[in-house]
C-alpha cells in the first residue's frame, strides 16, 4: 500500500507537470528549454524569438513565475531578464513599449508580492514615463515600495517625481524616509517644502534621508536647515551633517551660486580646528580645488598656516596633485614666505611637482613622437 500510494503521488506530480507545460505553446516551450542560455549570442537569439510570438506568449511565461522558494521558474525568469536587455538595444522602442505594457499587465493579474517585485526590477530596466501610472500605484505597498521606488527613480522623469512627492505626503514609517531618499536622488525641486519637514524628526534614517535630500537638491534649499544641522555637539550626527554640508556646496557652485558655496567650505574650514574634525577640513578644502581649480589656489596656500602637522601633510598632498604653472608659482611664493620645518616641507612638495611635470612632459614627448612616426610611415617616409 506504501509503494501504491507513493506511486500514485509520482504519476499525480507528473500529471500535473504535464498540464503545466500544456499551457505553454510549443514555440514559447522550445524558448524556455534553452534557458539560461549558453552565451550572450544565444541569449539574443532567443530573446527575438521569444518577442517575435507576440504578447500572448510573453504574458504566458509571466503567469508561469512563482515565488522564490515555491517551484522552479528558473527559464521563465531568465527568459524575461533576456528579454529586458533585448528591447533596451538601440531601435527598439517600439518593442520595448510593448514588451512594458505586458509586464504592467502581469503585474496587476499577481497576487505574489515576491513575484510582483520581480516584475518591477524589468519595468526598472525597461519602463519609460509610460509605465509611470502603472509603477506608482504601489507606492502605497509597503511590501514593493522599495522596488517601485528604484524603478520611478530610474525612470527619472516628471512624472515619476510628481508621482512619488504625491505618494510622500500620505506615507508613514519607512516608506516615507524611501521617498525622501528617492527625491533626493532625483533632486526634486518641487519636493523642498514638504522634505524640509523632515529634518529635524526624531527618526535618524528620516532625519539623515531628508539632510541628504536637501544638500543634493541644492540652490533651492535653505542654507539654514543645513548649517543648524551641522552646529550639533554629537561626533556622529556633527560629522554626518558636516558631509552634507559640503554636498550642498558643490551643487551651489555648479548652479552659479559660487559665493554661497565658498563661504561653506571657508567656514567649515575655520571652525573645524578640533584634531578629531581635520577630515571635515580636508574635505573642505579638496571641495575648493575639485570645484575651482586654480581659483582656490589662494585657499590652499593659506592652509598650510593652520597649525595642524597632519593637516597640513594632506595640504601639501593636495598642492603636489594640482596640475599647472599657476599652482607651482603660487608655491614658490609660499616658499619665500615660510621658514623652518614648513619651508623643508614645500620645497620637498615642489620637487615632487616638478619630477612629476618633467615625467608627464616625457610622455607627451614620446607619444607626440609616435604619431610623427605614423605619419612619415603612411606618408611613406622614411624614420
């Protein structure tokens, strides 16, 4: 009777597996059987098959995924992962429109969450402003939040902020702190108000997400609510809000708004004497000559006055990388004002320039050389 009924299991299990794979056409079950594909080549001729069969046949492989953990839908994933890079190829944008269209469909008939987040992560790779209604209808699930989020967010454009700042107003908990996050990315003009509530929450995450939303999204934002952040006595919360300070800085100063983002980063080099605050320093100061160049030459110089050993190792650093006849001149006045210790050090810190200016000169030599040699070769010179 034991080997009856596992017999009888055996044949119910195959039965059943047999009116599985009934359900998928034959053309759609070849496809299928040859995934994972062997190689890239294989993966794309594939992919065209499996889109030349048309929506029916895609949305069928789609009905076909079951959570993680329950069966095996290992072809059927890779199949549609396929299918995501084959409609993003150039050209395709009308199969790519379709191919989203089915996913979106797919993705309302499910009632697996696992599964729907799957859908989700293709519509982040193949969606576009279309799939923006679709996408942001589970905003408001706080089981795909997070996936929806990342696809609105790359899909980036105005319809996907306007959709997650709507969904940010009526969010709680961790979803909320999603959203900010995702603002922020985006940089969200429009999301200020309503994020700049956030800064001062007592949830960390929250409070963090909206600092860094607000530093990244830049000119609009308040110069106060980042600077109040950032006089607090706690190392930790100090430090942090220090970094998103200097964040802010660089987008003032990409929009034009340099004055503002200088005296950021002046101040933050001037009141952050503390040994345990240099990396702030160091930082302010690497923010100058990433986003003046030359320009802040005149910071950097002076910097070296700071009495900090350590500090002032990283200035010199700075000055040895800072390519151009004006660093190295803007040193050598340095260098008829110091004396000591510092003097040994800057000229040290010349040399280095100067061997490094000379190396770099060799190699544009040489490489000039080449092509002259290529020249007279094609010329049918002789070398």
């Amino acid at each position: 009777r034991v080997v009856r009924a596992g017999f009888a299991i055996l044949v119910i299990g195959f039965l059943g597996g047999c009116a599985s794979a009934g359900r998928t056409n034959p053309a759609t079950g070849a496809v299928l059987a040859a995934m994972p594909a062997v190689n890239a080549a294989e993966e794309t001729r594939l992919s065209a098959e499996l889109l030349a069969l048309g929506g029916d046949a895609i949305l069928e492989v789609c009905r076909s995924l079951v959570p993680m953990g329950v069966g095996d839908d290992t072809a059927e994933r890779f199949a549609l992962g396929g299918l995501s890079t084959y409609v993003t190829r150039p050209g395709a944008e009308d199969e790519r429109q379709a191919y989203a269209a089915v996913l979106l469909q797919a993705l309302d008939e499910s009632g697996e969450k696992e599964v729907q987040a799957f859908f989700i992560r293709q519509l982040q790779l193949v969606g576009a402003d279309e799939s923006v209604a679709g996408i942001s209808r589970y905003l408001a699930d706080v089981d795909l939040v997070d996936p929806a989020t990342l696809a609105l967010v790359a899909i980036g454009t105005p319809s996907a902020e306007g959709a997650m700042l709507a969904a940010l107003i009526d969010a709680r908990g961790t979803d909320r702190t999603t959203l900010v996050k995702a603002l922020g990315e985006l940089r969200t003009k429009a999301a200020v108000y309503e994020v700049t509530k956030y800064a001062l929450s007592e949830d960390e995450d929250l409070r963090q997400a909206a600092l860094y939303a607000l530093a990244n999204i830049g000119p609009v934002t308040s110069d106060d609510v980042l600077t109040e952040a950032a006089a607090t006595d706690a190392p930790y919360r100090r430090s942090q809000a220090a970094s998103y300070l200097l964040l802010y800085a660089r987008r003032l100063i990409e929009a034009g708004e340099t004055e503002r983002g200088v005296k950021i980063c002046r101040d933050l080099i001037s009141t952050r004497r503390a040994p345990g605050e240099r990396n702030v320093r160091i930082a302010a100061l690497n923010t100058l000559v990433e986003m003046l160049g030359d320009e802040a030459l005149e910071d950097l110089v002076a910097a070296v006055d700071i009495p900090d050993s350590k500090f002032t190792d990283a200035v010199l650093r700075i000055g040895a990388a800072m390519p151009g006849p004006a660093a190295t001149d803007a040193w050598l006045g340095k260098l008829q004002t110091v004396a000591g210790e510092l003097h040994d050090q800057i000229r040290a810190m010349l040399l280095v320039r100067s061997a490094e200016d000379s190396s770099r000169r060799l190699e544009n030599a040489k490489a000039a050389w080449v092509i002259v040699e290529e020249s007279l070769r094609g010329a049918g010179g002789a070398v």
